[in-house]
C-alpha cells in the first residue's frame, strides 16, 4: 500500500499549563488492519486541549497485509504497553482508548494495570462476534492467506480509512483467540468508562457491548450512541461527538 504521513505514529507532550497544571496523558490504539490514520484527528483534538497524546503505529499495519499476517496478539499488546508505560512514567495520569481491535487492546491494558489506568474509552470495541465462519479460521488459515478487507466502513462520503484491501486470516484468527481469556478478565476492569457505539456497524456485531458493559467492574460507566456513523466512526458524521464527550471524559476523570 502506498505510504501516507498520517499513518505514522502521533506523539505530542502535555502541556500542563492548560490541564490545571497536572500532566494528563492520552494513549490512542487504532484497529486491525488500520492505521493512526483513523485515529490521528481524534488525537489532535485531544492534544489541542493541552493533554499529552501518543498514537502508535501496531506492528504490520502501514507495511503490507503479507507482513501483518506474520504479527499476533502478542505483538500488538507488547508494543501498546510499551507506550504506555513510557507515559505512565511521564504523566500525573493516563487514559486510554481505541477503535476496534483497540478497543480490546485497551481493555486488555485496564484489566492488566488496574491500578494505572485512569480511565477507558472504547469506540465500536470487537471482542466477540455472532459469525459462524470464524470457527473455520483454524484450518481455513493454513488454506487461504487472506478474505476480502474490512477497511473503510465510514458513511461519511469520500472519508478513506487508507486500510488494507485484504484481511489476513492468521493474524485475525490470532486476534480472535485472545478474545476469551480477555472476556474472562474484564472484570478486572475498574476504571471509568465511556463507550461510542455506532448504529450501524459492518464490521463488529452487537455480540461485543453486552459482553463489556455486563462483566467490567467500572462503576463509572457511560455508553454513548453514535446514530449517523458505521465502524470507523474516529473518520466518520459523529466524530465530533466523539471528540467532544471524550474531551469531557479525559478532563474529569484525570482530575481526581
């Protein structure tokens, strides 16, 4: 795929002086097959705001969907953690976030650092799905390379995600398999929560909130709809709604 600027990692120091004079840090993951490009304006209208951001770029996204299909979970939740420890060292406080596979990402990071997460926002998360097909991932990985993509989901009319044109099954089976044991742990998940939900979502079925919402621990919760977006909804008609009610999140939930 052709290399865009948008699509390598954001990184932009808090400025204390416009968050009440606490270091208040951001840590934004994109999703499975993206790029910091769905993410990057969220991020810039969080960092306008005086926090401290940081976008990763997740290994084999932005190459090829040949190079992804030869990372794992593992991978992508070695080098979120990565960063966030690096902001946890830097910041009074950090929240984090993600779309999609991010979504599950962070929650990972907020089951696992409990007590270092301040807070979770979650825009349209995958950690289940009602397809059948993918119980044939096992052996249809080591038959077929890759399906169709699933980039670009965005009502939006000439919005591109720049996503890759194909989805490749092993990484996927590979994000699909670290799905239980994070079910499992949600309940470890404390930290105030705001959840984006899309109306319309081709991508991540409705298998995904009930399963977050019910077994998370947060007493904080708030779930947000987003009525004229599809998945990628960080690009899409309610981005501002995002931006905005996240921008509200981050301020009171990094001030206590």
């Amino acid at each position: 795929m052709a290399h865009l600027p948008e699509s390598e990692p954001l990184a932009v120091a808090a400025r204390p002086e416009l968050t009440g004079g606490r270091r208040v840090g951001v840590l934004l993951s994109h999703g499975f097959t993206g790029s910091p490009v769905s993410i990057r304006p969220w991020g810039r209208h969080l960092a306008e705001l005086g926090y401290g951001v940081r976008v990763p770029l997740l290994p084999g996204h932005a190459t090829s969907w040949q190079d992804l299909n030869t990372k794992r979970w593992p991978d992508w939740y070695a080098a979120l953690n990565e960063v966030f420890d690096e902001m946890w060292a830097e910041h009074d406080a950090v929240v984090v976030g993600g779309l999609s596979m991010g979504g599950a990402l962070v929650l990972r990071l907020a089951a696992d650092r409990s007590d270092d997460v301040a807070g979770v926002m979650l825009v349209n998360p995958a950690v289940a799905t009602k397809r059948l097909d993918v119980r044939a991932l096992p052996v249809l990985k080591h038959l077929v390379p890759s399906f169709p993509g699933i980039a670009n989901d965005i009502k939006k009319a000439g919005v591109q995600e720049h996503g890759y044109t194909r989805t490749p099954l092993k990484a996927i089976h590979s994000l699909i398999q670290a799905w239980r044991p994070l079910v499992a742990d949600l309940p470890q998940v404390k930290a105030p929560l705001i959840y984006f939900r899309s109306a319309v979502d081709h991508v991540v079925d409705d298998a995904s909130q009930p399963l977050v919402l019910e077994r998370v621990s947060s007493t904080d919760v708030t779930v947000v709809p987003l009525p004229d977006s599809y998945h990628v909804a960080t690009l899409d008609n309610d981005a501002p709604t995002i931006f905005e009610r996240s921008a509200e999140f981050v301020a009171r939930v990094a001030a206590v």
